[in-house]
C-alpha cells in the first residue's frame, strides 16, 4: 500500500495544478478507478474541473474528498528542491501540494482502491468528490457539484475530507467542524465641510463613535462544547482627506464575524441593523457571507474515524473546528456527517512544502480501515 500511494502522490506532484487548473491529476485518478469498476462522471463548469466517482448503487453513500489544485509556489529559487520534482529525502517527500492535498488524495485513492478489492461486493457506495478550485474561488467545485447531487436527490451520508488537519503527530486532530465566516462592508454617510463650519456639516466620524462602541463589545453568545464564542473583529476603517480642515464626507468600516453555532447569518445582520438605527445612522451595507458553520457530533462517522486512528496510529484524536474554511462547508449542507483528517499542516501554503511518507501510508490504513467500519459491520 504504501508504495502505491507514494508512486500516486509523486506522479500528482509533478503536475503543477496551480488553481484551478487540474493539469491531468483527475484523469489519473479517474483511470485507476475506472479499473476497478468505479462509475465516473465528470461535472466540469467553467475552468474547474471536477470528478464524482461511485463503487455501488445503494445507501448509505461514503465519500472522501479532496482537490488537486494547489496553491503558487512564490520565488522557485528559495526551494530546497524544485516545487513540481517531487524529490524524495530520506522519509519525506517534497514538493508543493504534498500536504494540501496531494498526498492525502493519494491515501484515499488507495485506500478506497485496497477496500473494492477485498470487498467486491461492499454493501453502501463508495464515493471520491474530488475538484480543482478548492484553493482559489471555490465557486465552480465542490459548491457546484453538491448543488448537483442535491438536485438529483442524492446525498452523502458520511464525508471524509482529506485537508492537513494534524498539527504535531498524524491524527491528533480531526476536525468535526468550522466556525462560519461572514464580512460587512459598511458605509456611513455625513456631510463634508469646512472644520470651521462644523454648523454647515455632519461628521460621520462623531456619528459612529457609540455605534463602535457597541459593535464591539457586544457578547454575540458564549460559544458551546465545540465552539469559543462568536468574534467580531473590525479590519479596516477609514474616513478623512488627508487634510485637517475638512469634516469627512463618509466613513468606511469592514468587520468580520468567525462565528459559531449559536447564532446565524440572520441574526447577525438583523442585530447590526438594529444597533444601526438605534443610533440613527445615515448608512449602506454590503454583506458577505463566505461560509455557514457547521458541526458534526460524535456518531457513526466520528465513531468510525476515532476507533481506526485508535486501532491503527495508536492516537486518540482531539475533535477540533478551529482553522479557516474548507470545502467541508459545502458538504456539509446536504445534512450528512462530515469530517476532516490528513496529514501534518505544518508546512502547507509554505516553500519546501513535504510530507511525510510513513504517515501517507498510516493515513491510508486509517482511511481503509474507516470504510470497514462503515460498510462491513
Ligand atoms: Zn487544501
């Protein structure tokens, strides 16, 4: 197993997928899988290819996830090894996407290859979602591709998503969820003048200071079992000319909210709203909401997940939803369990970008091992 997925992982690291452009990583994929019998469908739209792979016809249906785009390398020349070499020293293998998320693609292509081999006749299906615009848009990918299977009335039942959720030994974090992300860009209007003739203009400066004063120091909840409280975070702000005689005509603010289960996109907007017109502001807002959040609770999916890491890595896991988004957001709208597990995230996005090898092949032990709790008890 282990050499099958190093092989696997090198020959996806010599493609230089930069985002979202796929490079032949999914037909790769897609001609190993079609070997064994794999049905595979290819959802493309616009430049982000994507590729929805299934072994069996029946419920439930488990699926593992992941994309083979990466992120640029920046100056090549400050690389140990050329980034798209895929250079192997000693236990680890180098190059960019080796942790985010080639090598971990590898593990599950594997894995799911090693399981239908043993288990022609698995009971559930076995699905790979897997896209290239998980790093850059994540507009045409695995957003798109849940929007189809959701209008085909299908559903993933449990979802392993492969990112880099380790941080100092293979499976000592899985994440069971994320925080949402929302940002306000918001506009509050005066009037401009002369700082002399303060009578003649509205300063929306002066006009903000106890709006401000609420935004941030209200206590939106007190977080949960899985979450901390919600956080909001003012990033930019900004009013004035440059000249200290003229009362600012507008006042720009941008705040972000990394949110938890407890409250919602609604009730957050709805809550500015009101602090707004308390205040009577004059204002325009622009919402963006990056990603809802979600959670899974322990059940059959972390179960599974916990107890292969226990039985194979010899790791009890810590059940984390810190970090940024990822594609597990998506997944996680058509109602299944979600999870995500792979290797060390210590080095992705970074120069010299590697993995470790004996971890690639505990990591798709552990992926294997999950499908048999899964499907064959
Ligand atoms: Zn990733």
């Amino acid at each position: 197993m282990k050499n099958n997925i190093i092989e696997l992982a090198q020959n996806l690291i010599r493609r230089p997928s930069i985002s979202p452009d796929d490079q032949g990583c999914q037909q790769v994929i897609a001609e190993r899988l079609e070997k064994l019998g794999f049905n595979i469908e290819w959802l493309p739209f616009n430049d982000t290819l994507n590729l929805w792979a299934t072994h069996g016809n029946s419920a439930p249906i488990v699926a593992f996830a992941g994309h083979t785009d990466v992120v640029p390398t920046g100056d090549e020349s400050l690389w140990t090894y050329p980034p798209f070499s895929a250079e192997i020293v000693g236990d680890m293998l180098y190059g960019r996407g080796a942790a985010d998320m080639k090598g971990s693609l590898a593990a599950m292509v594997v894995a799911a290859e090693e399981f239908v081999k043993a288990n022609p006749n698995h009971a559930g299906t076995i699905a790979l979602l897997i896209t290239s615009d998980e790093e850059a848009a994540a507009k045409d990918g695995t957003v798109r591709v849940v929007e189809t299977l959701m209008e085909r009335g299908e559903k993933i039942d449990y979802c392993m998503v492969g990112e880099p959720s380790s941080t100092q030994k293979l499976g000592d974090v899985v994440k069971n969820g994320r925080r949402g992300s929302i940002t306000g860009n918001l506009y509050i209007e005066g009037i401009q003048g002369h700082v002399a003739y303060p009578h003649l203009a509205e300063n929306p400066v002066h006009k903000a200071v106890l709006f401000l004063h609420d935004l941030t120091t209200y206590q939106w909840d007190n977080g949960n079992e899985f979450f901390p409280p919600t956080s909001l975070q003012i990033a930019n702000i900004h009013a004035g000319t440059g000249s200290n005689n003229v009362i600012p005509g507008e006042l720009f603010m941008q705040f972000n909210l990394r949110y938890c289960t407890e409250v919602t996109d609604e009730i957050i907007k709805n809550k500015v709203a009101e602090m707004l017109a308390k205040h009577g502001l004059k204002h325009r807002i622009e919402w963006n909401l990056s990603g809802k959040p979600f959670l899974t609770t322990p059940g059959k999916l972390v179960n599974a997940v916990v107890q292969s890491l226990e039985k194979v890595a010899k790791i009890t896991p810590q059940l984390d939803t810190g970090g940024g988004t990822s594609d597990a957001r998506f997944i996680a709208l058509m109602g299944g369990e979600v999870v995500e597990l792979g290797p060390l995230n210590a080095t992705i996005h970074k120069v010299d970008e590697c993995v470790n090898l004996t971890d690639l092949a505990t990591l798709g032990e552990v992926y294997q091992q999950m499908l048999e709790n899964l499907l064959n008890q």
